[in-house]
C-alpha cells in the first residue's frame, strides 16, 4: 500500500513537474511573442512617422516649388498681357485702344479685379478717368480734390486693406470700390501725366516685389505707347497739314496750267490763223513776182531782176515759216493725222541721201550712213520720219565747217529703232541744252547771227517724234559736235497688243 | 448626313451679341446642315435668356440647352468670359431633353423626375427604342448640397452602371447664383439633361483627377451633411495643420489655393479616391465640404502637382478614344467637363491640358467644355463595367461621341 501511496506520489510529482515545465515554456514564448509583437509595433510606429515626416517634407516642397511655378506664371502672364499692347501699339495709335487692349482677363490673370487710368489735364490742375476695366459700363466717379494726394506720388504705392489706407486716398478707394490697390504714377520725361490704380474688392495680400516690378513694366510700357500714340497724332497731323497745303497748292498749279493751256491754245490758234491769213497774199506776193521775173509783163532792168529774186527769196523764206508754224500749231492741236504705215528704213535713208548728198558735196562735208537695226521696216509717217531726218541734217550741215563729217547711224533698242544723227561742228552751250526744242529759240552763237533760221525746226522735230510716241534727246558739247539721237516704236502699241 | 458638329465661340460682352455671334460661327462650321440641337456653354457673368435669345435670333427655334459655366473651352482656345456654342445634325443619332427645377427641395426625387423625363421623351421620339440610350448629359445649378443624392436618383432609373456625365455648374462667387435652361425655360435651382441615343452611336467615357494620395489615412468619425467634424478624433482643421504646419494660415488669401492643392480624398475603392476641396475651416476646426459626407469614410489629404494632373488628363483621353480605336473611329465630338480648381494649379499649362487633347485627335474631332467646381463622371472611366459615375470635383471627364461605320 505504502508503495502504491509512493508510487502515486512520484506520478504526482511528474505530473506536476511537467505542468510546471509547461507553464514555464508557455509564459516564456508569450513573453517573446509579445516582445516581438512590440518591437513590431514599434517598427509600424516609426514607419508610419517616417511616412508621415517623409509626407510633410513633401508638403513643404511641393508648396515652395508651386509658389515659385506661381510667379513663373504671373511673370509670363504678365509677359503675354505686354506681347499684346505691343502688338496692339504696332497696329493702332489710339490711346484708348492701347489702354483698352487690356481686358478683364488680363488683370484677373495678375491677380487683380479692377483698373482705372486717370489722366491729369495739361495745366495739371483737371482729372479725368481715361479708360476702366471691371466696372462694366459705369464710368467710376473721381472724388473732389484728389489731385493734391496722387500727383504728390513719386513711386508706386501699395494699400492692402482699409485700415491701411491713407486718409487721402480714402475716397479715391471709396468711389472705385477698392479694399486693396496699388496706385502707380504714369509720368514721361520726368512729368506726371497721371495715375494708374489696380485694385481688389477684397483685402490683398502684400504685393511681391516682381508683382510691383511687372506692374511697374506695364505701366511703363502704357506710358510709352500713349507718348508714341501723341507723338504720332502730333505727326499725322503736321503731315495732314502738310498734305492739305500741298494739295492746295497742287489745285492751284492745275488752275494755272489750266490758264496756260488756255493761253497756249489761244496762241496757236491765232498763229494758226495769222498764218492762214498771211499766206494768202503771200502766195500772191508770189506769183506776181514770178510773172514780173518771167518778164512777161514787160522787159526788166537788171536792178529790178535782183530786187524781184530777194523778194522771191524772202517770200520762200516767210512761206518755210509759215509751214512751219501752221505744222506745229496742227499737230499740237491734233489735227495733223499721222499716216502710219509699214515703211522701209532703207527706202527713208534713200531718200534722205539723195537730198542731202548734193549739199555735202557742195559744202566739202563727209556724210555717213550707217544701218545697223535688226529690222528693215517701221510703222512711221515715211514723209514725216523724212522731214525729221532732213531737218536735223540741214542743221548739221549748217553748223559743221568744210571738211567736217555729219551722218546719221539706225540701231534697234528694246522694240524700238534708235536714230543718231551726229555732226563735228561748233557744238551746243550746256545751258542752251534745255531750251533747244522750244519754238523761236535760237541758241546765240556767230553761225546763228551769220545765218537765218526761224528757231520752228526742232520744235517741229520734236513734234513729229512725240506724235509718234517717240522721244528725242541730245548730247553736245562746244567745239566737240553734237549728237541728236530720236527713238521710234517699231509697232504701234495697238499692234503690240494685237 | 450622320452626325454633324457645328462649333463656334464668342466673347461679345453684350451677352444677346455673344450669343448671336456664336451661332453665326457655329452654323458656318456646321455648313449646309440644319441643326436640331444646340448646347452652349456661357459665362454665368452674362444673363442666360439674352444668351438664348441671341442665339434663337440666328438658329430660329431649335432645341437649346445652356449652360452656365466659369470658363470655357472650343477646340485649342480658353476664354473665361465667353459663350461657346456646339450644334449638332444628322439623323444617326435620337435625343432627348428634359429639365427639372425645384432641384434642391429633394435632389433624389428631382434626380429620377430627370431620368424618367428623359426616357419618356426619348419613348416619344423613338418608339421602343429605349435600349439605345448610351449616354446622358446632365448638367445642375449649386443650389444644393446632395449632389450624390441627385445621381443616386438618376442612376436608379437609367443604370447604375449608365455612363451619366455631367456637373453642377458653378461661379466664383457663392453670392453669384448659377444657372441652366432649356429653351426659354431657365432655373437657378434646376437640372438639365440630354439623353443621346443611336444603335450606331459610339460613346468613349474618360475620367481621372490626378491628386495622389498622401500621408495616413482617417476615418470619418463625425459627419454631418457637408460638414466634417472629426476624423480619428482629431479635428480636419487640426489633421490639416500636422502636414501643413506653418504653411496654413487660415487669414492668408492663398488658403484657397493650399486646399486647392491639398484636398481630402474619400476611399471610393481600393487606392481611388474622390476629391474633395475643403470649403471653408470653420472656426472650431471642422471643414465644409461641396457635397455631403458619410460617416465612417476613409480619408486622405492628397496633393495636386501640374504633372500628376497632366498624366490624369493624359489617362482619361486615352480611356474616351478607347471604344473609337476599336471601331477603328474618330470621334465627332468631345464634351469636356474639368474641374476650376485645375486652372489653379495647371496655371498657364492649362492650355497645354488642351493641346494634349487636341494632338490625339484629328482636326475634324471638335473639342467643346466648360471648367465648374463639380464633376458627374465614373471613376476612371466607362470602359471599366465597374465604374458607376460617382459626383466628384477636381477630376477632367471627356466624354467622346462618334458614329460606327455602317
């Protein structure tokens, strides 16, 4: 019995000796389960601190670089609104379009809700609002005696809150419904013409330094314009004058052409008739001193014979003069048609040739004829293109001593065929130049004095080349001959056309 | 003739002008086509019955939709203050407009009155060919705050998973009432919406916001409408100032602009959050939010950048052209509807938002939409079945319409 008491005992004893052992184990894992359980809470905890000093690093960045990114844009904004005065100013000088390029979205885009230009009067002593934004069509009221409080100002100033503001500005604030403004003095060359006020309904933050730097570039940059815009008016105005007396002076100098065509077409008119009028008994003069010369009417003394020759000679030269002068009235007046027709260089330089040949031979004078045109023909009046041709030889043969050259040479130019008809004579004085193809000059040198001529020739010429559509110049110089050079069409415009 | 688009824009600042010059352009654009629809978009700034009357006067008596907006888009150009007008022609395509007003006496009821009047008009028009429909355009005033509750109403009607696009419109002053009409019939407290429908009809839906979360998340513990007050019992006001710390100061003006790039996003799904712009921090710190809030949400301060915004833009145009890549299409038109609050932080980029849309697709796609504060769109687009529209802010939606080759 005692042994199995014993024995009870000993299994007792195990029993809670293992139980024991138990327990120990088991308090002894809880407590490094529960050691690692803080631990990793303790890991989460500062993981979750990390995350959140990791989150407010972030926060503070992030802000700072928004806030730079901010006034990037304010500037570029700001850039943008000056693009587009300058491009507004490139396109109009108008004051009022200038200031009124800056809309509402412009000034909200800076920050602000309202603007105002007041303009000072030239005296300094008047006001008047300019130009608005964000009032919508009510013109906002300038309050009495604000002058003395803005024109004072030497540089922008800033206002950002009621409490703030100067007493003087008050009602300025008042009318223009502002909390908040920054009043910015417009000035040109050292003189105030005015003031700019950009404000808030609401309470403003202070301003930065490059909002009050852009403000200060638009300002600038408004100021400018409206200068340039007056400089401008003040230009365009001297230059309206200007155009006026011009324009004045213009109808003027038309009314007196007008008189001198007048004159000019009454004179040929009465040259015109003169000359009718005198060849009449001219050609009588004539005739009866052929048939007096003829001795039909009885025999004549020697004396008589060389008194009736003159009379013949001269009345020859009056009839040349007349001719003359009766051409040059008709084609001036139009009346002479020109017979265009297709005519054959070569057949005109034929004919001049055979007139003026027995003259050079006479004078002991070398005459050339040089025929370089690319063309044979040209659409002329073949007995007008003669006469020039004729004309202008006469007068080189006139002025080229014995022994001296004249001749004429054809080139083709550009459509045209171009007429040199040159001499080595005594040549033309420059300042007779100008004059040669009025009617009755004569240049005043001895050959002229020596020998007669009516001073119709080359008006004539000229004349004839012009009713052609042609022009006709000269080179000359004294003791060195002259060269006449007269460019023809080689078709008439109607052909060219056609 | 199976769909033709018509687009012009106007920034007259008389509004009757504005409204007529744009009609002008947009039936120039349009060409010969007569038009049957017109949708414009105009600044809340301008009274929307001259707008209406503006365009009436060149169009004649069309079915208009207008509606107010902050800035608007056509094609490659920007204008805050400006009427952009999109007519539509062809008979590839149904349509179905109807318009509920008294929007915020219960935003659920006015939500399925919407719905049901857009089927029963598209019933009318089409006889039994309701199974057409692929997608609805639904445009509110913000004259209300259960902006869900609108959708939820819609959704119960057409489809949970119906691609409902749209927003509520908004203004940059909450005393600057906003405003939709249909024809002569305006609301300052109403709801706009088209049904378009068309066996042919191909609709791409792309939507993405592009703030990426950041710090730990909180659940919403105390919430009441819009207004959350405790988040881990901590207030919003307080969860804010341990990652903004000196950067909040709630007298500084630019406090609109940190919650404009520090939003809350609420969990909607596994890693997808919905934005939500802190309206205003009210003094015993808890913040006011543009739609309501459900208690026990999760959420997240997330943080905008101009490149995370651009890549979301990037994603959603490339969800729109999906389905016309598989119909090997280009879409006729892409309405687009963003968030203001990205202008802020794409800032002069916001034209390159534009013209990444503007590359991907041909000249002929015309681009026409509107930047408000609230945003009707599935998260991620409708190419995922997954993706009911949920009313978000913040987010860029494209919707792509263009006609199967027959």
């Amino acid at each position: 019995m005692y042994i199995n008491i014993g024995l009870g005992l000993l299994i007792l004893f195990f029993i809670l000796l293992t139980l024991a052992t138990f327990l120990i184990t088991l308090l002894g894992q809880e407590k490094i389960n529960k050691k690692k359980l803080l631990s990793e809470l303790d890991y989460m905890r500062r993981v979750y601190a990390d995350v959140e000093t990791q989150s407010k690093l972030l926060v503070d960045t992030n802000l700072n670089f928004q806030r730079i990114q901010r006034e990037l844009d304010k500037k570029l904004k700001a850039l943008n609104t000056l693009y587009k005065i300058t491009q507004t100013v490139s396109n109009t000088f108008e004051t009022d379009k200038i200031l009124e390029s800056i809309d509402q979205e412009d000034i909200e885009e800076l920050g602000f809700e309202k603007l105002a230009f007041f303009i000072f009067s030239e005296d300094g002593k008047g006001i008047r609002v300019k130009n608005f934004t964000g009032y919508g069509d009510e013109e906002p009221e300038i309050p009495d005696n604000i002058i003395d409080s803005i024109s004072a100002l030497k540089g922008p100033i800033y206002i950002g809150s009621k409490v703030h503001m100067p007493e003087g500005l008050v009602p300025l604030a008042e009318k223009l419904n502002l909390t908040s403004m920054i009043i910015m003095p417009l000035s040109i060359r050292e003189k105030h013409i005015g003031v700019m006020v950009i404000g808030n309904t609401k309470t403003f933050q202070k301003p930065s330094e490059s909002d009050i730097e852009i403000l200060s570039l638009l300002a600038n940059q408004l100021v400018q314009s409206i200068e340039n815009s007056s400089l401008y008016e003040q230009l365009w105005k001297s230059y309206q004058d200007l155009e006026e007396r011009v324009k004045e002076r213009t109808r003027e100098l038309e009314e007196a052409n007008k008189a001198l065509q007048v004159v000019d077409q009454a004179k040929n008119e009465f040259v015109s008739a003169v000359a009718h009028e005198l060849r009449t008994p001219l050609t009588s003069i004539k005739g009866y001193a052929t048939i007096l010369a003829s001795g039909r009417l009885g025999k004549l003394e020697k004396d008589q014979q060389e008194r009736l020759k003159r009379i013949n000679k001269h009345s020859n030269e009056l009839v040349n003069l007349i001719n003359n002068l009766l051409d040059i009235s008709r084609i001036k007046a139009g009346k002479t048609t020109m017979h265009i027709e297709d005519t054959s260089l070569r057949e005109v330089i034929r004919d001049v040739e055979e007139i003026i040949t027995p003259q050079t031979e006479e004078l002991k004078i070398e005459f050339r004829t040089r025929f370089e045109a690319e063309t044979e023909n040209i659409m002329v009046d073949k007995i007008q293109l003669e006469r020039v041709l004729i004309n202008l030889l006469s007068n080189a043969l006139k002025f080229t001593p014995e022994l001296g050259q004249i001749g004429f040479n054809l080139t083709s130019e550009d459509g045209y065929i171009k007429f040199e008809v040159y001499d080595t004579g005594a040549g033309i004085d420059d300042k007779d130049l100008d004059k040669l193809f009025n009617e009755f000059f004569r240049a005043d040198n001895n050959i002229n004095r020596e020998k007669k001529g009516t001073g119709l020739g080359l008006s004539l010429v000229k004349q004839i080349i012009e009713a052609h559509s042609g022009t006709i110049w000269v080179n000359s110089k004294i003791g060195q001959g002259s060269h006449f050079y007269f460019k023809l069409p080689i078709k008439r415009e109607e052909q060219k056309n056609g | 003739m199976a769909l033709k688009i018509g687009t012009g824009i106007s920034s007259d600042t008389n509004a009757y002008f504005a409204g007529k010059n744009a009609a002008i352009k947009a039936l120039s654009s349009l060409g010969v086509d007569v038009p049957e629809l017109g949708i414009a978009f105009s600044h809340y700034e301008y009274p929307i019955l001259q707008i209406n009357d503006g365009i009436k006067a060149t169009l004649g008596e069309k079915n208009l939709v207008i509606i107010n907006s902050q800035a608007n888009v056509m094609n490659n150009t920007f204008k805050k203050r400006s009427v952009v007008l999109n007519l539509l022609s062809g008979h590839s395509y149904y349509h179905a407009i109807s318009m509920v007003k008294n929007l915020s006496e219960n935003p659920y009821v006015a939500g399925h009155h919407l719905a049901w009047g857009l089927l029963d008009s598209l019933e009318a028009k089409t006889h039994k060919k309701e199974s057409q429909k692929k997608l609805a355009l639904v445009f509110g005033s913000d004259s209300f705050i259960q902006k869900t509750e609108l959708l939820r109403g819609l959704q119960e009607v057409l489809g949970v998973r119906f691609p409902i696009v749209g927003g509520i419109v908004s203004s940059d002053s909450s005393l600057s009432p906003t405003e939709v009409s249909f024809n002569r019939q305006s609301s300052r407290d109403g709801v706009v919406g088209i049904l378009f429908a068309g066996e042919n009809l191909v609709i791409g839906v792309g939507s993405h916001h592009g703030w990426i979360p950041l710090g730990l998340p909180k659940k919403i513990k105390k919430a009441e409408a819009n207004r959350v007050q405790n988040l881990d019992d901590m207030s919003p006001l307080k969860y804010y100032f341990q990652y903004l710390g000196k950067h909040l100061d709630l007298r500084k003006e630019d406090t609109d602009s940190i919650s404009t790039i520090y939003p809350l996003g609420l969990e909607a799904e596994k890693d997808n959050y919905v934005i939500r712009f802190p309206k205003f921090f009210e003094p015993g710190g808890s913040i006011l939010l543009d739609s309501q809030v459900a208690e026990n949400q999760n959420l997240r301060l997330m943080m905008g950048t101009r490149k995370t915004l651009l890549e979301a833009t990037e994603k959603a145009l490339n969800q729109a052209l999906e389905p016309f890549q598989k119909e090997k299409i280009s879409p006729k038109f892409i309405i687009l509807v963003a968030g203001i609050e990205r202008k802020d932080i794409l800032g002069v980029d916001i034209n390159t938002e534009i013209n990444l849309i503007k590359k991907k697709v041909p000249e002929t796609t015309k681009i026409i939409g509107i930047y408000t504060r609230g945003q009707f769109a599935p998260l991620g687009g409708s190419s995922k079945l997954a993706n009911t529209s949920r009313y978000q802010n913040g987010a860029i939606l494209l919707a792509a319409v263009g006609v199967k080759r027959v």
